[in-house]
C-alpha cells in the first residue's frame, strides 16, 4: 500500500517543480496575479517618465537623458521607439535600439520600449507585430530579456475599436510575439488613445489568460479632463474596477496639461492619479521627460517634464510635484529592485525567499473537531494561497487564494459534515514556496 504521507509529499513536490519550470520560462520580469515581480521574487510599482528616445536627435543628450532621470529616483523608463523610422530620425535601427536599452539599464532603470507608429490606428497593429519579429529586433531583445519589458502597440486604435475587435487582435498579437520567442513581460494599450480603461477591464481577463507565457501586463493613459468628468471620483472608479478584476495595471502615461489635437489646454487631475496608484498598488510613468512635446502645439512646453532634458530644470508645478514634491512623487515611492542593481543577480536576502523561512504559519487548535483557525505570517507581497487537503492530495477546502501584501493573514476552516476524523493537511503557498502542516480532525 502506497504511504499517503508519501503520497502527498510527492504530489507537492511535482506542484513545486511545475511552478519552478513556469517560472523558468521567464527568463526576466513577470507578473503574477496583479503584480510585477523580479526572479528574485521581489515585487517592482514601476514608478518613472516617458522618454521620446527616437526624437532625440543629439545622440549624447539621448544617452545622457537616463542619467538625469535616474535623478528623480525613477525606477522604469518607457522609451519611445518607431518600427517605420524616417529620414530625420538619428540611430533609430536595431543598433540604436540596443544602444538606448543599455543606456537605460545602465543607470538601473528598467527599459519599457514601446512603438508609437500604430498610435489612434487599429489597422497597423500588425505592421508594429511584424517589427518585433524581425530577427534583428529578436536578437536585441533576447539580449535584454532580463530586465526587459514590452510594450507592443502606442494607444493602438481610436474610439471604434469594439471589444471584440480588441480581444482577437490582441489574441493573436499574444500568439505571434510568444511563438517567434518573446518571453518578456507584454503590455497591451487601452484603444481610444489609450484612455478607455473600461474596455480593459472587460476584455483584459480573457487576454490575461489567452497569453500562453501568462506575462502580460495593461496600460492606461490618463488623459481624462476634469472638465469632461474627470475628477477624483471617475478617477478612483476606474481604477478601482481593474483592481476588483485582479489586473496587472500600469498607468503608462499620464500629465497636468494636455492636447487634443492643438492647445495644451486640458487640465487632468494628477494628484489623484499618482495618490490612487500609490494606494492601490500601480505604476505609474508619466509623460514626458521633454523637451520635444512643443512640437505638437506651441503651448504643449507644459507637457514637457524638463525644459532642456537636465534634472536640474525640473519645470514648477506639475512635472516637479510628480518627481519630487508630492508624498506620492516618483522619488517617494519609487523603489529600485536590487535585481536590476546587481546585474540581474539575486542577493542573499531575495534568495531567501525560496526557502521556507519565506511564510509561517500556525493552526489552533491542533487537534480540533469543528473548526481551527490559520494564522499565516508572509514576509513578501504575492500570490498566496491556503488549502487543506486529504491525505490524497484532494482540495478538501480553498481559505485563501489572493494577491496580498506582507504580514499577517488569518482564515478558518470548517469542518465537512461528510468527513470523518483522521489527519488531513494545511497547505501554505506564496510565490511557488511551499509548507505543509498535519491537521488531527477529531469528533
């Protein structure tokens, strides 16, 4: 007769090892539940500016411009980059592109590059999915995998795009990008210039689990106007409906003043956007770092973080309280993961949390008849899960199964009608580290 001990033991040590083959598949960055981890197991709120990289024409002011972000204490930097360059655009090729991504990862920011040539247009989202599949770009990309995040498509598609259009489009740009190797953390864009967060929250599960890597990520550009009903309310609203739904949310852009195709006129409700994300656990990168936006209108210059790319010209108002000044700023809340500091190693305090010692938990009473309470103490933000099994290794109940911050978490357990005494087991999962402890059911 087969030991059950055994029996189990063996069931969670090949749950153990699928976990750590999953993980394996992620050579960098991936998400779990509605967060960003590093493979050290260390959550990163990406905290940061966009940088329209390609644009910047003065090939040592691009170099120097991660070094003047870094300043503020940014974590991630979203690099604007272009799948159909044009003749004014300097060193904007596969080299360039891995020259601007070692700059950035070179000052310890995570490099975010994104394509801005699909941007407001559905029907060039293919044209952006068969760049990132050239081999030349796959050559670069692989070779940055490790800190590597991707953001497929610029505010992909205006107002028309319906959700289904959304769903299979996204769908297959999954498919393709994972088959032709990409194993890097995907964003997806919001449609309507990136504004309608509704419209992800409704489609963003299904792609969720569409994604065969399970790596995927959502992005939002707030420009919501607070004379069109964009207040504090809308604002928490919308953020609040992604969280309930469990999604791993960024805000990907986002300004005091901004354009709708001519004046800078349109006033947006920052504070509470960086107070929200800080609150409910989002990133945030705002756009943009400057100069260059008063290329779309004169008055745009308020758009522009800096006035000449230098930290120490930090423009008043918005763009200081967004690096600086708020207790919600980039330089209070960024945190900037020690992976990326160390070359893409774990230190010793990160690998501890593939020990045991990463979760403790107590049961009492233990014996118990009707009822024992769970008391789980986690020294790390993740996934966890609570379960009690039978000595077959059979889900007799689920107490726990969210994404939670460190700490103490408490849930009971009831004991089935149907069930008769003998041991059964409480099963304790956070980020793929496992404990058992017996459980002796009495009557």
């Amino acid at each position: 007769m087969t030991n059950p001990l055994l029996r189990l033991t063996l069931i969670l040590v090949l749950t153990m090892t699928v976990t750590s083959v999953a993980n394996a598949q992620k050579p960098g960055l991936r998400v779990s539940g509605r967060h960003l981890y590093t493979p050290c197991n260390d959550r990163v709120l990406l905290r940061g500016v966009n940088k329209m990289a390609v644009w910047t024409q003065e090939l040592d002011v691009r170099k120097q411009s991660y070094e003047e972000i870094r300043k503020t204490g940014a974590n991630c930097v979203r690099i604007v980059w272009l799948a159909q360059p044009g003749p004014t655009e300097v060193d904007a090729g596969p080299d360039g592109l891995d020259r601007t991504i070692q700059d950035c990862i070179d000052n310890d920011m995570i490099p975010m590059i994104e394509l801005h040539d699909a941007t407001g247009q559905w029907a060039k989202l293919q044209m952006v999915l068969d760049y990132w599949k050239r081999p030349d770009v796959l050559s670069v990309i692989k070779k940055h995998e490790k800190y590597l995040i991707v953001n497929i498509a610029n505010e992909c598609g205006d107002f028309e795009v319906t959700d289904e259009m959304f769903k299979t489009g996204y769908e297959d740009a999954l498919k393709q990008l994972r088959t032709a190797g990409i194993k890097t953390p995907l964003v997806i864009d919001a449609a309507d210039w990136g504004k309608n967060l509704a419209q992800l929250v409704r489609v963003g599960p299904y792609l969720m689990e569409k994604d065969p890597d399970k790596n995927v990520m959502f992005s939002v550009h707030t420009y919501w106007a607070k004379n069109d009903g964009g207040d504090a309310n809308f604002i928490t609203t919308q953020f609040r409906a992604a969280v309930d739904a469990g999604m791993p949310l960024m805000v990907g852009e986002f300004a005091g003043l901004f354009n709708r195709g001519a004046a800078c006129t349109f006033e947006a409700d920052y504070e509470t956007i960086i107070k929200r994300a800080q609150e409910m656990g989002l990133g945030y990168l705002a756009w943009e770092w400057g100069p260059g936006n008063e290329s779309a209108h004169p008055t745009c210059t308020v758009m522009n973080m800096t006035r000449d790319n230098n930290f120490n010209t930090l423009q008043e108002g918005w763009a200081k309280d967004v690096a600086l000044n708020s207790e919600n700023s980039i330089k209070n809340t960024s945190i900037t993961p020690q992976y990326i500091i160390n070359a893409g190693l774990c230190p010793p305090t990160s690998v501890s949390l593939a020990s045991a010692d990463a979760v403790e938990f107590t049961v009492s009473p233990n014996p118990f008849s009707e009822l024992a309470r769970v008391t789980v103490h986690t020294k790390h933000d993740g996934r966890l899960r609570v379960t009690v099994v039978n000595v077959l290794g059979e889900v007799v109940s689920t107490l726990i199964d969210a994404d939670l911050l460190q700490g103490r978490h408490e849930a009971t357990f009831t004991v089935p009608d149907h069930l008769v005494t003998g041991v059964l087991y409480c099963c304790v999962e956070i980020n793929g580290v496992q404990r058992v402890q017996a459980l002796h059911h009495v009557r």
